[in-house]
C-alpha cells in the first residue's frame, strides 16, 4: 500500500525553502507538491511542481492526476503529521477495505477554530459539512475521474467549500466514506485565507456553496 501526502502550497522558490517545509510538517513518506507561483523558481526537487495560476482546488486536481500512489492524503502547508500517521492510515484501510475515502481526526492548534470530532463511523450528506481537506484520505483509483469543482475553494470564484463538493460528488457516484477518529496531524489554522468576516460577499459564497450542494 503505497501512500503519498499532495501538499498545495504557494510561493517557494528554492530547494531549501521546501526541505524546511517538510521537515516543519514532519512528513515522512511520499509527497507531491503543487506550488503555485507566479515567478521563476530555481527549484530542482522532482517531487515539486511549480505552476504560474491561482486556486486551490485546481492544485488539488493536478496533484490528484499526478500522483501515482495507492492512497493518497490531501494537505495544507500548516499541517504537522504525528510520526505514525502512515501506520495509522494503513492500518484503517485495511481493517475497512470496502473504504473509498477515510477522513481522520487532526488537532487544531488555534483554539478559536476547533476541528470538531465526528460521532459515528459512516459519512453521508449532512457530517461531509463537518470535514475539513487536510482530514482526506482517498483510494487513488477511486476518485481519478471525480474532481474538486474549481469555481469553489480557495483563489476561485466562490472561496470556500470546495471539500465538501468534492465528498458530495463521490457520494453520490457511490463511493463509500467513513471516519476514523484517530488522530493523524495538527493544523496551525493560525489565519484564514478567505474570511474577512460576515460580509455581504461571504453569505452570497456561502449561498452558492449550498446551492450547488
């Protein structure tokens, strides 16, 4: 079972700056890094691929159709993963191999925005709301022709959402969900990239999130 983390990142231009970064989110398997940049960068890491466009669920899609490993874990630049967290991910899918996509507890280390542990083992279309990307682990081959809808997410249209879109359209071409509540990693969550409040503009994103829910 061959694990890989598709990290989406923004701005690095030298080798170290990604060494620091893995080293910093503790990852210790295969990775793949989408690092969306508009200047040149002197990078030479095969692992890295570095694209001049903006958005985080177009990161995500590109990752996913790279990536050639089993299983594959979705993650943001402020997560740091616990030593175990490839055994524990192994371990999970092979005790539920009828398992598409396993989410996972991850700790928040900004007490103001908790990730909230799910009661219940099997996800459907109320609890997708509660998970959040970095929480993602899927069967590669599952998922290869399900994308995130790049009008959600992130640098898009629509910012925010894109995650629970994206678990919406597995479920419904039958792919089966379910959380483990074991813990994986923590997240920073020092600061949000989109919420500037409750704005005018954040209820009409949210109003198409639901929409196209």
């Amino acid at each position: 079972m061959n694990i890989e983390v598709l990290l989406s990142t923004m701005n690095l231009h030298k080798d170290k700056e990604v060494d620091s970064l893995i080293k910093t989110m503790n990852i210790n398997t295969k990775y793949l890094i989408i690092n969306q940049n508009e200047n040149k960068t002197e990078i030479k890491n095969k692992n890295v691929i570095s694209i001049n466009e903006k958005g985080l669920s177009k990161s995500r899609n590109l990752a996913i159709k790279k990536s050639k490993a089993d299983i594959v874990i979705l993650a943001d630049d402020d997560v740091i993963y616990e030593n175990d967290y490839e055994e524990t991910i192994k371990k999970a899918y092979k005790e539920n191999p009828k398992a598409d996509i396993i989410c996972f507890y991850v700790e928040s280390k900004n007490k103001k925005r908790k990730v909230k542990r799910i009661v219940g083992k099997n996800v459907g279309k109320l609890k997708i709301m509660r998970i959040s990307s970095f929480q993602i682990t899927m069967k590669k081959d599952k998922i290869k022709e399900i994308k995130f809808d790049e009008n959600f997410g992130s640098g898009a249209k629509y910012d925010r959402g894109e995650e629970a879109i994206f678990l919406k359209d597995c479920l419904e071409k039958g792919l089966k969900i379910i959380y483990i509540n074991k813990k994986i990693a923590q997240v920073e969550q020092s600061k949000s990239t989109w919420f500037k409040g409750f704005t005018k503009e954040y209820f009409l994103a949210q109003g198409k999130v639901f929409k196209r829910l």
